[in-house]
C-alpha cells in the first residue's frame, strides 16, 4: 500500500528507530492519513508507554486526539485554515510549522530520535543520488567501488589529506579525502549527512567523491509566470533607537501609491504579500547592555509597535510574519509562532507561522527561514562572508538542511523529527538575522537575504557588523527580481 509515496516499510522504519515494532495493519493505517503521518507517529511513540509492538487501537487513539485537538485550537494553523475556507481570498497555505505541535522535553530519547529522523530523512534524499551500503557491510567489499551514507561526526586533518569519520545506524567508518575531494571534506560540518564514494583499503574508505543531498539542478521545476509581486522584507526590530522610522514611513507611501513615479507606482499596485523573516521587534535582554539601544523598554509596547507600523500596510496586501531570535518565542529553532496574545494585536491581513516554516503562495513554494545558522556557517567555511549571504544560503541548499552543525551558536530543539531538514525543495528561500542584503539563484530557487530596518547599533559596533538597512526585495513569480533602497538615497 502507497500514498503519497509513503509505504508500510517507511513507518516501520521511523518505529524501529525509536525503538518499536507496529503491526502492519497499524502501519497501513497511518499510511492513509498521507502528509500527516509524521505528526501521527511522533504522538504514537509519545503515548506508547513502555509498549513494543504498536497496534490499530494505539494508533485511532492519537488520531482521536489529535482531530480533538484541532478542533480546540484552531488558532494554531491560522494559515492553513484560512486557505481551507477562503482558498479564493488568498491563497495561504502552511505546508510544515512546529506550531502547536512540538513534543520535545529535552530528554536523551529525544536527542536519539532528533538525530535518527535526520539520518533517515537525508539518507532518502541521498540513496535516490548513489546506491550505497550499510557501513557494517563494507567490509565485505574490499578493493571494489563502494557507496556509503552516514552522519559526519569528526573531520580532521593528516598531512595534505582530511579524515572523515561517518556513521550510520550500523556503524561507523573512516574515509580519507586527498586533492579536491580533501577541498570539499575541509568545508563538512558535524552532524551533516553526506555520502561517499571509494575503495575500501584495510578498514579505511579511499574517497574518490564526497556527494551531498543537494537540491536538483532546476529546482522543483516551478517557472510559470504570474500577474502579481511578492515583497520579501526581516529584522524590522521595532522597539530599537535604531529603527528607521522615515525610511518605513517612505516604505509605506511606495506601498500605497504615493511616492516612486509612475513605474514605481505600476510596481507597488502588483505587490500582494509580504513575507517578513523574523527579529520583528529588538526584544529585551537579548545582547548584554541591549537596554542602552531600546526605545521602547517593554516587550509587549514593542509590539503593540510593531502591529501599529504593520498596520500602515494597505490592507489589500497579506503580511506574513515569522519569528527570530530577538522575538518573544523560544530560543531553539524551530520556533513556534508568536504567542497568541501578541497575534491578538494584529490586524487581520497579517499572518502567523513559525520559524522556519514552509508555505505557500497561490502555488508559488517559500520557505521562510530566520537565519541563525549563518552565523556557524561563516565562522567555520572561511571562504564565506556576511557580505554575500546568498552564498551561505547555497550551501544550506546544498546540504539541504537549514542547520546542518548542530552545537554552535544555532540552538537547535530536539524534537523527535528533525523539521529543518529541506524535504521539499522550495520555489524561494528566504533568509534574514545579518542584515545584510543579497539575492541570487541555486538550481532553479530563487534566494534572498532581505537586509533590515535597524540601523548600526553600538553593540553591532562593537562586534563589527555593517548592516545593509532599508533595502527591499521585489519578487515577480517567474524570475523577475526588483531591488528597492529606502535608506542612503
């Protein structure tokens, strides 16, 4: 039994790997609820209690429980349930978001379970690139070609070659990289999931090529033009002494036709969403002596601010709005929406999901993430920059997963399925948290970093970081890019 390319041998796998058996006709049964097995099993093995083998009753049981609480809740997919109901009116649709149902709790299951669902879900994506064995297999392949996939868990340097130690769920192997497969192994992260190629040598894999899940060569395919434009705009940091308020207001008029000549005019009347990656205001105690820099010292003022401000947007324009790590919402990624009581300040144009979170737009694929990761990327790949960030974005493509080092300065929730593995290869990525601004496209998906609304803060300063404020990104479906700047003109 099939659906959706979901099969009885996929669940069983993801119950082995956290340690139970479930009867077939369980597996099939879970099989038929298509995109929302995941969530299933992360609530049968939550509500297992001890059990070995899971059965039918087990798995209705959660299903009960989770259509009950759906319908208790119905704020939690505010997106979602708007496109059910009002598919004509705005075309919103969230295709994944931790919101409302996260089930981590910190413990040492769910650190298992976290890394297993990585394994497994990029391994997929891996195995459809390359044939490869179990690493507890290869030695049974001495002197042939061999292809293993596994979790990168060190690297380190042996004269001009690099040492590799893969695991997988049989068992671990070391893969020696020497000219420009040693290039590629220099730049792996810990806890990425890469395949090799090579020969087995001893107990030792020779590495003729290190192959990475990457996203395909043209993307998912999406060119189709459409008759509308969607603006791509973070880190607004309401709150901050340092907020652009005159180059927001000016923001604002382009938006309702006032200000940018006839072409510009022509340009704002086609804009119908904005999408908005997350630090929506500066947050309180975020950065040591980060009182200095506010405005507001309030958290729920700042924003009261921020809906004030967002409220100046034409309502013919459907905002949606993300959170970062300045925001009032969990520090680990991935985070919920914004907490309810904060949404209530909203106007009804504007739209809540989590971070990251995968959604679309009359067909048209985003996938919206803050950005924090960048950080870990530019420290440990020196060839990367905050300058260029749609370079660091092409490597979050290529590894596809939006926090491929796990332990730096991306704090990284354990849940049981790893949601910030790229599944589903996006139309657009959006990224923020650096403020600086760069576009580009990798393999068919458009890529933008949407700079900031913040000016140089002193601690910013103090660290060295040069923002690019005020700029702001034009997306025509189909490719058409448009660059605006609101600061410094």
């Amino acid at each position: 039994m099939v659906i959706k390319n979901i099969d009885v041998a996929t669940v069983a796998k993801k119950f082995l790997v956290r340690g139970y058996n479930i009867n077939p006709k369980a597996a099939e049964l879970i099989c038929s609820f298509g995109e929302f097995y995941e969530e299933i099993i992360s609530e049968v093995c939550k509500m297992a209690d001890g059990k070995f083998i899971i059965g039918e009753e087990d798995v209705k049981a959660v299903v009960e429980k989770i259509k009950a609480r759906k319908s208790v809740k119905p704020e939690v997919r505010e997106v979602k349930k708007e496109k059910s109901e009002k598919k004509e009116n705005n075309g919103l649709r969230v295709i994944r978001d931790i919101t409302g149902i996260s089930v981590c709790e910190g413990k040492v299951e769910d650190f298992v379970c976290y890394f297993n669902s990585r394994l497994e879900k990029l391994s997929r994506i891996l195995r459809t690139r390359m044939h490869p064995v179990p690493i507890a297999y290869v030695g049974k392949r001495k002197m042939e070609k061999v292809s293993v996939v596994g979790m990168v868990t060190n690297v380190w340097e042996r004269g001009d070659r690099y040492v590799v130690q893969l695991e997988d769920s049989t068992g671990s192997l070391n893969c020696v990289a020497s000219g420009k497969t040693a290039e590629i192994a220099s730049e792996l992260l810990g806890d990425e999931v890469v395949g090799v190629t090579g020969t087995l040598r001893g107990n030792t894999l020779i590495a003729d090529r290190i192959v990475f899940p990457d996203v395909p060569v043209n993307g998912n395919g999406e060119k189709t033009k459409r008759d509308f434009s969607i603006i791509f705009i973070s880190d607004t940091h309401f709150g901050s002494k340092e907020f652009l308020e005159k180059e927001w207001k000016l923001f604002v008029k382009w938006l309702n036709g006032e200000v940018g000549g006839e072409k510009g005019q022509k340009l704002a009347e086609s804009v119908k969403y904005i999408v908005i990656a997350g630090d929506i205001v500066d947050g309180i105690g975020v950065y040591p002596e980060q009182e200095k820099d506010l405005a507001i010292m309030d958290i729920y003022g700042q924003y009261e601010s921020a809906a004030a401000h967002i409220d100046d947007i034409p309502k013919r324009i459907r905002v949606v709005i993300s959170p970062g790590n300045h925001d009032a919402v969990r520090q680990a990624e991935p985070q919920p929406a914004l907490p309810s009581e904060i949404r209530k300040l909203f106007s009804n144009n504007v739209y809540h999901v989590g971070n990251p979170a995968y959604i679309e737009i009359e067909g048209i694929k985003v996938l919206i993430y803050h950005g924090r990761s960048i950080d870990d990327m530019v420290a440990k790949i020196p060839r990367l920059s905050y300058e260029e960030p749609q370079k660091v974005m092409e490597e979050l493509l290529k590894r596809r997963h939006l926090s491929p080092m796990y332990g730096g300065r991306s704090p990284v929730a354990p849940e049981k399925e790893d949601y910030l593995v790229i599944d589903e290869v996006p139309d657009i990525l959006h990224c923020g948290h650096i403020h600086t601004y760069g576009t580009g496209f990798y393999r068919g998906v458009f890529m933008v970093n949407s700079s900031t609304w913040q000016a140089q803060t002193e601690f910013q300063k103090k660290v060295n970081l040069n923002p690019m404020p005020g700029n702001v990104a034009v997306y025509r479906p189909g490719g058409e890019v448009v660059r605006l700047r609101f600061y410094g003109e």
